[in-house]
C-alpha cells in the first residue's frame, strides 16, 4: 500500500487510492488517504466511486504513446469491466508501475498490437461523426424549410443556430473533414501499430 491520494483524469473519476487490498476510485478530491477512505466508505454519497479488487483484475495496460492506463476486471457479478484513467502527474506511471511488479508481482510484458486490434476500438469514432452529421443535415434542411418546431431550451436554440449558420453544406463539409481526419488516424494505427506494456497478475 502506499500512503498517497492520486490525482487522475478519467470518466467520473478525480482521484485514487492504492488500498491494502483493492485500488479505490473517487469523482472527488482529497488530500489525505484517510479522508479518502472515510469519504468512500460512506453508503450515502452523490460522489462516483469505483472499488477493483486485485484478485479481480484480468490486465493493466498503457499504449507507449498514450498517457491512458487500461484495467480490465471482472466486477462483483463477474461481468467484465474497464475502467481507463490518467495520472496528471506523469512521475506517478512509475510508482504505480512498480508497485504492482514488486507489491502485487505482476508480470511485466512489452507487446505490440496486431492491427486489427489497434484499430477496432477506434472505428465507432467515424461511425459516431456520421451519424451526428446526418441527423444535423436534416435539422439543416427543417430550418431551411422552415417546418423545425420551435423550443426555448437554452441548449436546443444554440444548436439550431449553428446548425442554420453553417446550412446543409456547412454541416456536410464538416462532416466529412472531422469523418477525414478520424479514419486517418485509424489508417496510421493500422499501418503502424502501436507497442504497448501490459502487466497481468500472478496465476492463482
């Protein structure tokens, strides 16, 4: 264990814990472990926190040009889980590193990714920016026919403003360059992949 509070980026998360027995994730801050522990032990809280087991964890992994750890698990109904974060303070990538090689006795392992696998996480980004561009081309063509219902949500009217600043093509055009852009960094990676290390638990 080590006594220190982590500050990390991540979904829902600000900080972590290395516990005796498990690493403990917080969407909130602390200075103090003990203020983290009495925090994430409270059962009423508004706070997202995420406990993993080690005996729970399948892999760790960090890509050498990334700064996104990866920890696969398997959660208390055996579903498995990811859970990816970043330290903000890049010495931290090897305190928690050898922790878990001396501490846990993780292996170690250098890989480089197949490309297929360097890239099947990346395709739903195109997908996703194909998609948010065909739904705005048609609320481009509502305004241009004057048949979009009206709304008075803050967030609703800044949308169609720039929906009808950019108009049918603005939208289309910028589809395509942001769809470009994604599918060339998909290119790269498969071309390319890239190495990673990989730490997994001790067997037993």
């Amino acid at each position: 264990m080590i006594d220190k509070v982590f500050s990390v980026t991540g979904n829902k998360i600000s900080s972590f814990i290395i516990d005796e027995d498990s690493l403990k994730f917080s969407s909130s801050t602390f200075e103090t472990v003990d203020e983290f522990k009495l925090a994430f032990a409270k059962k009423l809280s508004l706070a997202t926190k995420v406990e993993i087991k080690y005996s729970s964890i399948k892999s760790i992994k960090k890509e050498d040009n990334s700064s996104e750890i990866s920890i696969v698990y398997k959660n208390a109904l055996g579903i498995p889980m990811d859970c990816e974060f970043a330290f903000t303070d890049t010495s931290n990538y090897q305190t928690f590193f050898i922790f878990l090689v001396k501490e846990r006795f993780f292996s170690k392992q250098h890989q480089t990714l197949s490309p297929i696998r360097a890239v099947r996480n990346h395709l739903i980004g195109p997908l996703a920016v194909i998609g948010v561009t065909i739904f705005c081309y048609y609320q481009a063509i509502k305004i241009i026919n004057g048949t979009k219902e009206k709304t008075y949500n803050i967030k609703e009217i800044i949308f169609y403003k720039t929906v009808e600043i950019l108009g049918d093509k603005g939208v289309i055009a910028i589809g395509l360059i942001l769809s470009g852009l994604l599918v060339y960094k998909i290119w790269q990676r498969f071309t390319n992949p890239p190495n990673q290390v990989v730490f997994l638990p001790p067997l037993g």
